[in-house]
C-alpha cells in the first residue's frame, strides 16, 4: 500500500499539538517578514478598498459591493472587525489575522480530516514545503491576498474525511461560505466536489457541494454584471507560456525566485517544463483521488489566472506576469509540483528525493521577504484622529501608487 494511502481515520494532531504548532507556523511566519507586526501597514487594497469602503460607506454595505468583478467577503469581515479598533491599532490586527489565515491550511492538513491525504508525517512535511514556499511573498500576510490560503482550506475540506464532530461541521460551513463568497474558488471547486461526492460517497461531501455551488452561483452572477476586462492586451504566445510555467513555477519553486523566464535558453526551457509536467502528469495517474482533485484544481486556477489576470502595467499581461517575483498566480501551480515530487518521494524514488533536497536552496534564498517601504502611517493615523468630523485626508500605502482616502466621522 502507498504511503500516501488512508490509514486511520483519526489519524491527526491533539488538540494541544495543534495549538502547539499553530504558535509555532505563526512564529515561522513572522520571521519570514517581521515587519508585519513590528512596522505593521495596511498593504494595496487592505487600506485602499476594504477599509476605507468599510469605514467610508459602513461596514454592511461594503459587503456587497464587488471587486475584480466577485464579492470579497473575507477581507471585508475583517475589516469589519478592524473598525472597532483606533485606526493606528488596524494595521496589526489585520496582520494577525492574515498571520492566522495563513496559518489555518497548516492545522486542517494535520488534523484527522486529512487522513484520506497521507499518513501524519507525509502531511507535517507537506505543511512544511506550505509553510516555506518560495516566490510566494505577494500572498505573506495581506488580507487582500488571504484567500489564496483561505481557498487551500476549501480544498482540504471539499476532499476530506467526514466531520464526525459538530464543531467541525460547523467549521466547514464557515470556511466554505466565507472561501466561497470570497473570489473565484467556489466556481472551479463545486464540480469537483461533486466528482469526490461521487466517488467516496461521503453524505457530508453533498453538503459541501450544495454550498460551494450556491456560492459559484452568487460569484457568477456578479461576474457577469460587474467584471469589466482590463485594457492591456493580454499578449500571450506559446513560447511566454512555456516561459511563465518554467521559470515562474518549476524552476522558482526549487530554485527560488529568478530570472530564468526571460533569461533562459528556450531548448532549456523546454525540457525542464517538459520534466516538471511529467512529474505533476505522473503522480495525477498513480495517486489517490484527494491529490488528483487538487493538481485539477491548481491546473484551472492557473488556466483562469493566466487567461485573464488582475495585472496593469506599461506592458502587455503576461509580460508583466514574466517579471512578477513572488506573484499571487504561482501560489497552487507550485504547491502542485512539490507536493507532488514529495507523493512520489514517498515511494523511494531517488530522483524526486534529489529535487526536494534541491529545494532547500529555494526555501532559503526567498525565506526572508524585503520589508515594505516605511510610508509612516502612525503619523497620518495620529493626525486622522485629531481631525475634525468631515475632514477628508488621503493616506500614502506600501506599495506605490495606492493611497486610502478617509472621511472622519
């Protein structure tokens, strides 16, 4: 039997274990950008959208109003959350929260729920490679770009063992409605779930399914009334595409961020796309449904991301996708790749050990992110809060370009 086979159906961490390694994930974290809480900022859109709409407009309306053409309900929640607080304190505990979404894939992959994925020390190494990701610091932290962590839950949940407790039916149908309700998960993942439906038949995997689809339903209906098409050309070709997928994924997931898509020999190129696919190809035949649904999940994600991404610039798209170190589309494709290699470790094969040896070089070149350019928000925080009632002051945010205008109530 493969080691990645079921074993025990409560095969998973203790209660105190998990608590345990939350704090311990949660440290890993930070010291990969301490600055979230040491120099805490709002980020993009955590400041420039969901607070300010949520501050601006109240908090209840702005949970209806789209972005990128679907609802983002977590961050708004947040946000929500973040209001009760003075606005200088709002930057840390949007933080926290993105720490601990960040988090949460790691402690549903070790719990008994995700027996059907591994046995315990599969999946512990599996949360490592997660947990040190490389060319992945767009989606450190931010609550803006939360739900990518969010969505892995959805994954671990809509493929997993049925929930024998009420706590954590309970936690399914908050992670499903909030992940569901928040970007474009819930459209790729709710057919799936019915194909695991059918295939374990899990009376608790309809559930999942019913609710993943009502939540497609609601993002698509939203999608098509408010989603408008950026301007930039796309400017896809065959030759970026092999471009994109070697060097933005196979080669930055062991190697760590690079320069190889524009840089390398196209003869090169092709032959690492061609190995790195093969290894996905190789364990989607040989392994057990929960990993065959998730490397079918990543595929169309990243299908969806580079048909249309949510990136402007002076180029065209996916030239500027070619030069996005640490982007945000990267994030499944490349944990598709290893966690694969890792499937195929596990049965002894020497070449897929020699790669994650490899890898190590990755995790230590992209371990420690730059901190944001200090824009010295506890001074505008101070001045908003002595402002009179009607003032309005624009607010400078990390990166460039973005600004949160407030209107003190």
């Amino acid at each position: 039997m493969s080691p990645l086979a079921f074993n025990k159906p409560n095969e998973g961490l203790k209660l105190w274990q998990q608590l345990l390694v939350f704090a311990l994930v949660a440290g890993a974290i930070v010291s990969r950008r301490p600055d979230a809480l040491f120099n805490p900022q709002f980020y993009a859109e955590d400041g420039a959208v969901w607070y300010a709409q949520s501050y601006n407009l109240g908090w209840l309306r702005s949970l209806a109003i789209p972005a990128g053409g679907y609802l983002n309900t977590l961050p708004r929640v947040l946000c929500g959350v973040a209001l009760l607080v003075p606005l200088a304190t709002a930057p840390v505990i949007l933080n926290l929260f993105g720490i601990a979404i960040q988090a949460l894939p790691v402690m549903v992959l070790l719990s008994s729920r995700c027996a059907g994925w591994g046995t315990l020390p599969i999946r512990a190494l599996a949360a490592l490679i997660y947990i040190a990701l490389p060319n992945s610091n767009e989606i450190d932290v931010t609550i803006t770009n939360a739900h990518w962590h969010l969505a892995l839950v959805l994954c671990l949940v809509a493929f997993g063992t049925q929930p024998l407790t009420l706590a954590w039916k309970i936690f399914d149908v908050a992670a499903l409605l909030l992940g569901g309700l928040t970007g474009p998960w819930a459209i790729v993942l709710a057919p799936l779930a019915f194909i695991f439906w059918r295939i374990r038949r899990q009376s608790w995997s309809l559930v999942t399914t019913i609710i993943l689809a009502a939540c497609a339903l609601t993002q698509m209906a939203f999608l098509a009334t408010s989603y408008t098409r950026p301007a930039t050309p796309l400017g896809a070709s065959t030759e970026l595409l092999l471009r994109l997928i070697t060097g933005q994924i196979y080669v930055a997931a062991i190697w760590g961020q690079n320069s190889f898509v524009t840089r390398g020999h196209i003869l090169l190129i092709a032959l690492i796309f061609l190995a790195g696919t093969a290894v996905i190809g190789y364990c989607f035949l040989k392994s057990k449904w929960e990993h065959r649904l998730f490397i079918i999940f990543c595929a169309l994600i990243l299908t969806a991301s580079l048909a249309s991404p949510l990136i402007e610039g002076p180029l065209p798209r996916w030239s500027l996708l070619s030069i996005d170190k640490g982007g945000r589309y990267w994030f499944f494709p490349m944990l598709a790749l290893l966690w694969s290699l890792l499937w195929w470790a596990s049965r002894k094969n020497v070449f897929s050990i020699i790669v994650l040896a490899v890898s190590l070089r990755g995790v230590w070149h992209d371990w420690h992110y730059w901190p944001y350019k200090n824009e010295n928000f506890p001074i505008y925080a101070a001045q908003f809060e002595r402002a009179q009632p009607g003032t309005k002051m624009t607010i400078p945010i990390y990166p460039d370009g973005h600004q949160m205008e407030l209107i003190k109530k």
